[in-house]
C-alpha cells in the first residue's frame, strides 16, 4: 500500500469496478445488431442493420426526439441565464441569506425527483395550467440551473476580483467589463455547464411524466417501449442513439475542462 | 476596490452615455447590483419551486373521503396516520432497506476504483479512469435500465454465462430462496438490487475519489514505517480519512435510490416503493394526500440524514 504500484487485489478490484460500470454499455451496441424480435436472446443469432433503417421511418421516434430536443434547447438556455446571475451574485459578495441561495438552488436535485415531479404537478393542477411544453420546460429549467450554477461558481471563484477592478479602473463600464474581461474569463464553464444541462434535461424521465401530460419526450417514449414493449429492435437502436447523443456533449465538456486549473489572474 | 475613486466613465464616447451612468450607478450601489443578479433566479425557484413544494406539504395536511373520491380541504393528521398501515409501512420499510444496501454495496465496489483513480492512475490512464466514471454517469439512465433488463432476461446473456460454466444449478438454487429470489433474477428484488447499485455506483466513486486525492501519500506511508500491516493502514488511517467522501457519496445512493419509481417498475417483483406508491396515489387512484404525504417521507428522512452528514463533516468533500 506504500509503494508506487498497487498491489494486484486493487487492480482488480478497481478494473472489475469500471468492467461492471461498461459492460452493460456496450451491450445495447450488440443488440441493435441483433436479428432476434421477439426476446432478448443472447447470444444473438445473427446481426442485421435494417433495424435502423425500420427506426429511420418511424415518425413517434422523430416526434419524440424534437420535443426532447427542443425541451433541451430552451431549459438550458433558461438554466445558463439563471444559474450564472445567481453565481455572479453569490461568488462576488457576501450578503445575508447567501447560504439560503445555494440551498434554493441545490435542493431541485437534492430531493428525490418524485417530490420534484409530483409537486409541480399539483402546483398545475391547483393554477389549471394545461400541459404544453412549457410546463416540461418549468420542471427541466429548474433542477438544470443548479449543473450551470456549480460550473459558474467554480470558475467565479477562481477568476481573480482585481480583474474586474483593473479593467474598470482603466475606465471600461460595467458592460464593457462583462464583454472583455468577465464573459471571455467564464465562457468555457458556462459551455460546459450548458452541455451538461442539456445532456441532463434530454436525459431526464422522472419528473418529467409529471409535468409532460400526453407528450412523449425520447425518454417517455423509451419508458413506454420498456413497460409495454411494441417494437423490441426498435428500442435496440434508439437506446444505441440516446448513448451515442448524451456522449457527444459529455466529451465535449471534458475536452473542454482539461487543464483550465491555471485561469488568468488566480492566485491573486 | 475602495481605494480608486475615480469615475470609471473617463474615457467613454458620449455615444454610450446612457450605457456609462447604469454601469456608475450599479458600480456605486452594489446592492442594486445584486438585487438585479439575484431577482430572476430567486424569483424562478422561490415561486415555481418552492411554492409548489409548499402546495405539495399542504395538501398532505388535507384527507380524502373514501366514498366520494373527493379532496377534504380540512386540516388533518389522517392522512399520515395511514402511512403507518402494515401495507404503506411495509412499502416504507422496504424502500429504506434497499437504499440501505444499495448504499453499502455502492460503497464497497466504488472504493477500489476510486482509490486506484486517485492514486495510482497517471497522465492517459488518469483520463481514461475519469471517462471512465464520467460517461456512465452521464449515460442516458434508461438505456442503462434497459441494458439490465437485456442482462437479467431469462434468455439473456447471464443465463448464457451460467449455462457455459455449468452453473445453472447455482443460479436456479439462488432464484428458489426466498424474499430475494424469484421467477427470473429479472423480477427478483436481487434484480433490482443490481440494477439500482449499476445506476448510482458513479455517484459513489466522485466524492470518494475527492476524499481521497486529499489524502497525502507520505501519511500511508507513515502509516507502513511505524509497522501498521496494510489491512491496518486502510482500517485506522486511510478509511477515517475517506469516510466524508463516503459519507457524501451516499447522500446520492440514497436519496436516488428512495425516490426512484421506475426502476422496481422494470427490474423487480410487483411489490411497491415509496416513489411508486406516490405515482400510482395521484394517478390512478386521484389521491393527492397520501401521494404528498408519501412524498414527505423521502423528504423527511434526507433531512434527517443530511443533518447527520453534515455533522460529519461531508459536506467538505462534495
């Protein structure tokens, strides 16, 4: 346990671990192949691709992946908005209730997604707002704010405040600074955030059955397939595609993460 | 920022002049400043959010009235008096037991990869293993759902892989036990078991990871020089050490675990959950009462539990 090299019950301890975590992943690839219909029979008894030309020419599959899309596309934007204001103001000064703030924004994704879900839920039904996409868009904008705003402070944190007042002091306004000196400075965090947010929100199912109505996201539209299975193949290659979207935003934020350790003006 | 007080609109045109005094008037009131940053988040999650939490609490202070179907508005205890029925307790208990497990289990396998990512792992692999845990994490979490009912399936390839190691009698022995055996390990609660520690096992592995990256090698070391065999090393230093981490890994675990509805839903036998309990109480059988009095239950123990990890220490390691 001293030495540099761990001893072999960790190495495969840990690769078992990761094994365990991948495994199950990689799978979904072989079964969008698979010809079988009927079961999930493995090994599977021969490959084929015109399962993707079948899911190509479903229009519920389409239908499904535009509002998701679209519900993605508007809640992160909400979220940057929101989770960045509520980030500058938390990480540039100290005021009372700061520490209720951060509170306020964590406890979407703190609480369980069922209490999340069934309390917007009620909260419609109490106000009679009919179910739109809006109302998918209140519940994903809510619990994403806090993804941008833990990326925001972060970076905030680290971004030296002399920055600012060099850059006003040299007589740029307030709008000149957020232009040149703090938006350039956060920019990376707030993609990130952003591509996190949108992963989260094409992603999420929970509370989204309470908040969609008759609507069907992909992930609704995935949950029906596995409670009441139509078309198994179908589900195959659409579960293939889901990992394959959320993975691009993933390694597009760790590709951007890497090394943004050194920020100009830290350690001051 | 107190010590210049020169007016910052020296050297701005006339052209941006309404621009210049905003920006001098926010520069001298920050107050304004912040109340202008904080209004639109704090109105969007105290109104949208918290208000409907608070809609959510009220109404499990209200009943239903059992013949009628419909919602009396009185102020009542009765509703949660039926948590406490052996069937609604029974789905309270079972839920906190597996959380529980799915807790303890999460934390045994999550350790080794954790320790081996912040200690071992250099350059290339140190990226690999941070992929590694990253993209389960962020896989979409129903395809990971489906994977399992792929794997658990009666012809799928766990069966296939008991089968080739001639097996099969350990398998059918282990589904003929009771309470965690079943028809398939597909509706077996041994099913659900797996797939919840598959699904919240990264939520595990980030926190240890950061507990750990803090541990300074010297002090394991230490640990060896003054004679402490390995096993000793983990139990007295380096596991005290992590247990923040640990601790705010399984505020995760848990927490998404008592919550989740849709996994015993897939994966499992028809017995309930608490999340399950609250979908089906304000869906099917319109009562929003005990949907939001079952919903308090999550709430309740996580602030228990919250208010016990913080005493801890956890929150330091998030």
């Amino acid at each position: 346990m001293h030495s540099d090299r761990a001893s072999l019950k960790l190495k495969i301890a840990a690769a078992a671990g990761l094994l365990f975590l991948h495994l199950p992943i990689a799978l979904i690839f072989v079964y969008a192949f698979t010809t079988e219909e009927k079961s999930f029979q493995w090994p599977p008894p021969g490959y084929t691709l015109k399962w993707f030309a079948a899911t190509w020419n479903r229009p519920d599959v389409w239908e499904a992946m535009a509002l998701s899309l679209k519900v993605a596309a508007i809640s992160t934007l909400l979220a940057m908005i929101l989770g960045t204001l509520c980030a500058a103001a938390v990480s540039r000064t100290k005021f009372f209730g700061r520490e209720s703030i951060s509170l306020l924004v964590i406890l979407p994704i703190a609480l369980p997604g069922v209490v999340t879900g069934i309390a917007l839920r009620s909260a419609f039904s109490i106000a009679e707002v009919p179910f739109s996409t809006w109302t998918i868009v209140l519940g994903h904008a809510t619990f994403c704010v806090v993804i941008v705003y833990n990326n925001a402070v972060a970076r905030f944190r680290r971004t030296s405040g002399s920055l600012i007042e060099a850059s006003m002091d040299l007589g740029a306004n307030l709008f000149q600074t957020l232009r040149h000196v703090i938006l350039p400075n956060i920019a990376t965090a707030l993609v990130v955030g952003g591509m996190l947010a949108f992963a989260l929100s094409f992603d999420e199912v929970i509370v989204t059955t309470f908040t969609a109505g008759q609507q069907q996201t992909l992930p609704i539209w995935m949950l029906e397939e596995l409670v009441r299975p139509r078309e198994r193949p179908v589900t195959n290659v659409v579960a293939m595609v889901v990992v394959l979207v959320t993975l691009l935003p993933i390694l597009g934020a760790y590709y951007l993460t890497r090394g943004t350790e050194a920020v100009a003006g830290q350690g001051k | 920022m107190t010590v210049v007080q020169t007016t910052p609109s020296a050297q701005a045109g006339p052209s941006d002049g309404l621009l210049t005094r905003v920006s001098d008037t926010l520069w001298r009131r920050p107050t304004l400043l912040l109340l202008i940053l904080l209004t639109p988040p704090a109105l969007w999650l105290g109104i949208i959010y918290l208000g409907s939490l608070f809609a959510l609490l009220l109404q499990s202070f209200f009943s239903i009235d059992h013949f009628t179907g419909l919602i009396n508005h009185e102020v009542t205890l009765a509703t949660y008096a039926e948590l406490f029925t052996p069937a609604n307790f029974d789905i309270i208990r079972r839920t906190v037991g597996m959380a529980t497990i799915v807790t303890l289990a999460s934390a045994v396998i999550a350790f080794p990869i954790a320790y081996y990512a912040a200690r071992y792992a250099k350059g290339a692999w140190r990226a690999l293993f941070y992929l590694g845990i990253m993209m389960p994490l962020w896989s979409s979490y129903l395809v990971k759902v489906y994977a399992w009912k792929l794997i658990l399936a009666k012809e799928g390839i766990l069966t296939w892989i008991f089968e080739g190691l001639h097996l099969t009698w350990l398998l059918d022995a282990y589904l003929a036990l009771p309470v965690i055996g079943g028809n398939s390990l597909s509706v077996s609660p041994t099913g659900t078991f797996l797939v919840f520690v598959y699904v919240w096992l990264p939520y595990m592995v980030l926190p240890i990871q950061a507990a750990l990256e803090r541990v300074p090698g010297s002090m394991l070391e230490a640990s060896g020089d003054l004679g402490a065999t390995p096993a000793q090393t983990f139990r007295h230093v380096l596991l005290p050490l992590a247990l923040p981490g640990v601790i705010a890994g399984s505020i995760f675990t848990f927490s998404l675990t008592l919550g989740d509805y849709i996994i015993p839903q897939i994966i499992g036998t028809s017995r309930l959950f608490i999340g399950q309990a609250v979908y089906q109480h304000q869906g099917i059988a319109g009562n929003i009462p005990l949907a939001a009095a079952f919903a308090v239950v999550p709430i309740v123990i996580m602030g228990v539990y919250l208010w016990i990890a913080k005493r801890m220490g956890a929150f330091d390691a998030l």
